[in-house]
C-alpha cells in the first residue's frame, strides 16, 4: 500500500519561535487566574508583569524524553518544538509498516475497517492505493474526524489544549501511532506559530478523548475555530496567516489522532506541575502559621521523623525546618502548650501523603507521555518468537524493507495515572482539611491567648466572617475529591463498557488547586495577622528566615489589619500573591 511522499521533505526546518506567540502570556498565568472568574480583572493586574515575555529554547521530541516541565514550558510559556531526527524517521517507518501490514490484505481497525460499531466494515482491500482507494480513505478520515467531534462544556484552557498537541505529538514519535509525517510535522507548526484550535473540554470518559481530540484534528484540516496572533478566528484563516496548508488524512491519520488520551494526560500533567508548587506553598503557610499559634517544632524534628521514615513526610518536615530556622520557637516558652491541635501537628503526615501521591502520579504520567496508547498499534521491528502459533503470526510483518508488528491494543485505558491522579485528588483534600482547621484555631483568641482586636465588627484577630468562607473553600476541595473513575456507561454497541473519566478527575484536580490555593491564602491572612499580633506582645519575638521573607513580602500586597476592611479584596490580593511566587521565595 504505497503512498505519495518525499522522504527529503521530511528534513524541512520548523519555524523557531524567537519569544512567546501573543497570547502567551495569558496561557501562561496560574490556574487560579485563569478560571478566577469574576475576580479575574483585579488578579490579572496583579499577576500579569510588564513588558514582553522572555525567549525561551524549543524542547527537542524524541518520543522517549519529554519531561513534565517541558510539558509546562510548551503549554504555558509559548516555547516552540524540534523534532529529532531519529524519531521522525521511526514515525515514518511506523507509517510505512502500517502500510505494509494492510497490503497484505489483513484487518485493520480505523484504516481498512471501521471504527466502534462499524469495526467489521471493510473500506477496502489490499493492495496498492489507486486514486479511488485514496479518496475513500481520506473521506473516511475527515467523516470520523468530523462525527467523532462531540466535545460539549466549557472551552478548553489553551495551556491544555498545547499541552495536549504536545503529548500527542511526543507519544506518536515514539513509533506506534502510524501517523503520517505530515500531520507530525502540522501539530509542530501550531505549536510555533502559536496556532491553538479552539476546544470543547468536557465529554470524554477516559478511555482515549475521542471526542475532544477530534477538534484538533478538524483544525489542522482547516476546520472549526483556532485562535492565532491573540484573536480568534476561522482555521481556515489562521493557517492562511501562518503560512500553512491543511493537512489531508489518510489511513489510520483520524483515529491515531482522536485515539489517545493526550487530553486527559495534559490536564493531569499540569495538575502535578501546580500542585508541587502548591504543596511547597502549603509547606510555608503552615510553618507561619505555627509561628502565629507559638507552636511546637518537636513533631518535625530528624529524631521525630526517623521513627516513621516515610518520604514525603520527611521531606514536608525538612522543608518546614529549613523556612523556621532562626525562628523563636525554638527558644523555650513557658506558656507554650505541651501539644498542638492536630491540623498543626500532623503537617507532615499529610503533605507528605500528598507528595507521595504525587510522586507515583509524575511517575506514570512520565510513561504515558513517552509512549504509545494507540490502538492498533504499530510495534516496530517486533519479530514473532519461533513457536509463535497462527493466531499470533498474522499480527507481523516478517519480509520486506519495514518489519515489525500491527497489533489490536488496549493501551488508550490509562488507569495506571488516573488512580494516583484520584489519589492526590483525595491527599489535597486532607491538605484542605488541616488548613481550614488551622485558620478556624487562629480566629480563636480564647485559644491563641492573642488579644481580641476590637472593631465596629468585633472580629477576633480581625477576621470574623470569613469563617463561613473557610468553610465553603474547604468543602469544594473535599466534594470534588469524590471518585469518579468508575462512573461510565456502556458504548459503541456495548463494546466499550468500561471508563476511567481521566480528563473529568484532572479537571477535578485543577479545581481543587485552585480552590486549595485560595483556601491558604485565606489562612495566610490570618497567619501573618497572628504573628502582628504576637510580636506586639513580645517586640523581639524573631521569625524563621523563610518564614520572615514570606511574612514580609506579604505585608507588601495585604497590610495589617487595624480597622474593618473588605476581605474579599484581601483575599484576591492574598490568592494572587500566592499564585505568583514560586515556592523558593517563600524558603529564601
């Protein structure tokens, strides 16, 4: 089954992005910006730096080596793409097996036969491709593309949408997609020339985003809506703009395009990049906040941690004691309780659970976005073992210049990082849990021994109120941290009758983050308004040098409160002092 190619075409430059494509900047901003709703306006200003977006070098696609920082870099930043030279010609020979496999007049899901009920319709026999054939293979592709489209909701984040034709891009390289080195070469283009189709994000139930990822595919055709040079526009337009053509489908192209679960594992991928961050930031806000309870240290202390050496926890206790050296606490204090409650003194049990949720997470999503999920796939140079019987002989290509196998797979099911997304889903909401708990310790002046700061409201500590909001920030997180996994209904003639609702719990996530991000920077208010407190009761009182530098650069957005204030405002001022400081200024 030839095909019309031009193997010297395939050394064709990408265009190399010399700065973040207009648009960026915008991409780039935190999640809790980015879906901060009503608030946005006032976070924007506060996020949102001035002047151009620094350059930054195209991340290099093997197929085998994309990080999830790249995957950060790409989506968020408006870094461009290189494709290595190796990994375009394995893609190419995958194609080329593809096409072999299928001159040999064997079945082939999504390129000689259907796809879901129509799995066992024939589109055509072996054989070479004449004109008819082709042009019944490329209308096949443009009508699953097109009725594959079924995405529904709200528009996809565009982070995630470049994150998704990234992983796409970096898992078909690695050779068992079958996608023809042009549609490698045009998801390489959007992301350069900062082409983003615009999507619907919700519909998918996880066991490959078939109906999200179809509008990708659409818009590298010329279809739908994309956004390009900061505005919103027909496909069609924009790849006029860009200088691009549309690309024509062909063979498997459509289904190795929707049949991926790139989506979810964009959503997921940036979950963990923003929730790494968060826990660092938990981390800080906690060790403030024991400063304002004067707290005990001796739960973090080495001797402490050795007893119970999990990692995350003492990784979570090493980090607190490095932001709390210096700090009085560790001095003596006679008033000093003998134990603190428990949302102080289990930090480090349940950060560090989190951590360890969120490790095993990076680690499977690793995998996932340095592999294949097709189906079928294509297993390059892949020989049948010597006493291979028929039934597993007929998946291999054994004579000609492209060898391998071509074999039905069940890769697109992707439960091996929906359940530690699910997990750190739950961790975030023990993560909640004990900061809510904290702050509501810290309004509690009967409890701090802190003086009751009067005012036309009588809040304690200033804050009063805002408890209700503690409260309702403190449930989103735990609601959302539900298990869905497992809520899907039968498909495709029940044939598809299982799920994993992978994009919906990192959708989930994110929105846990965002909610978790607020919910601290609710308690942060209220930890840097105890240490005030405090210090005014012992002027010499000295705060840990992370924690200084956090408290201190703090006060600078949210001042102390010494009279009766919107704290809607400081809460905003508060989520986007948080959202735009990495963790390191917060241990320096």
């Amino acid at each position: 089954m030839p095909m019309h190619h031009a193997p010297h075409a395939l050394a064709r430059p990408l265009r190399r992005p010399s700065a973040a494509r207009p648009g960026a900047r915008l991409a780039a901003l935190p999640p809790a910006l980015r879906r901060a709703g009503l608030m946005a306006p006032l976070l924007l200003a506060l996020w949102l730096p001035s002047g151009a977006s620094a350059a930054c070098a195209p991340v290099t696609l093997d197929g085998r080596s994309l990080t999830l920082e790249q995957v950060g870099a790409v989506a968020r930043q408006g870094c461009g793409v290189a494709l290595a030279d190796d990994a375009t010609a394995r893609a190419q020979r995958s194609f080329e097996l593809l096409l072999a496999y299928a001159r040999l007049d064997r079945r082939v899901y999504g390129l000689n036969r259907g796809v879901g009920l129509n799995k066992d319709q024939t589109l055509f026999k072996g054989g070479d491709i004449s004109p008819d054939v082709r042009k019944v293979s490329e209308q096949f592709n443009r009508n699953l593309l097109r009725s594959h489209s079924a995405a529904y909701g709200a528009e996809a984040p565009q982070d995630a949408t470049r994150a998704a034709m990234l992983i796409r891009l970096n898992s078909a390289l690695f050779g068992g997609s079958g996608l023809q080195v042009e549609v490698l070469r045009q998801y390489a283009e959007f992301l350069n020339r900062g082409i983003t189709p615009v999507m619907f994000g919700e519909g998918s139930v996880g066991q490959a985003d078939i109906t999200i990822l179809a509008q990708i595919g659409l818009a590298m055709m010329g279809e739908g809506e994309s956004y390009y040079e900061g505005r919103r526009m027909p496909s069609a337009e924009a790849l006029e703009r860009a200088g691009l053509t549309p690309v024509r489908p062909f063979g498997k192209d459509a289904l190795a395009i929707v049949s991926s679960n790139a989506y979810g594992a964009a959503v997921a991928s940036l979950a963990a990049l923003d929730a790494a961050r968060l826990l660092d930031q938990a981390d800080a806000v906690a060790a403030l906040s024991l400063e304002g309870l004067d707290g005990n240290l001796a739960p973090l202390l080495a001797a402490t941690q050795a007893q119970r050496p999990y990692d995350g926890q003492r990784r979570t206790a090493a980090h607190m004691l490095a932001l709390l050296q210096g700090s009085g606490l560790w001095q003596p204090d006679p008033k000093r309780a003998l134990q603190d409650p428990l949302s102080f003194r289990t930090v480090s049990q349940a950060h560090g659970a989190a951590r360890d949720m969120l490790g095993l997470l990076r680690r499977q999503l690793q995998i996932q976005i340095n592999s294949s999920d097709d189906n079928p796939t294509v297993a390059l140079d892949a020989q049948p073992a010597a006493d291979a019987q028929g039934y597993e002989a007929r998946f291999y290509v054994t004579d000609g210049p492209v060898r391998g196998a071509v074999l039905p797979s069940a890769g697109f099911d992707p439960s091996a990082w929906v359940l530690p997304l699910q997990s750190l889903g739950v961790a975030l909401s023990q993560t909640a849990q004990l900061s809510a708990q904290r702050t509501l310790r810290l309004t509690d002046p009967a409890f701090t021994s802190l003086p009751r700061f009067l005012s036309p409201g009588n809040g304690a500590i200033g804050y009063g109120p805002i408890q209700k909001t503690v409260s309702s920030l403190a449930t989103d997180v735990r609601t959302l941290s539900l298990p869905i996994v497992t809520d899907v209904q039968a498909q495709a003639g029940n044939i598809e009758d299982v799920g994993t609702n992978a994009p919906a719990t990192g959708r989930r996530v994110a929105v846990q983050i965002d909610r978790l991000t607020m919910l601290l920077a609710v308690e942060l208010m209220h930890a840097a308004q105890a240490v005030d407190l405090r210090r005014a009761q012992r002027p010499d009182l000295e705060l840990g040098t992370g924690t200084a530098a956090l408290w201190r650069d703090f006060r600078k957005q949210v001042p102390y409160m010494d009279e009766d204030r919107r704290n809607d405002v400081d809460i905003v001022r508060a989520t986007g002092f948080l959202t735009r400081n990495p963790p390191s200024a917060t241990a320096r």
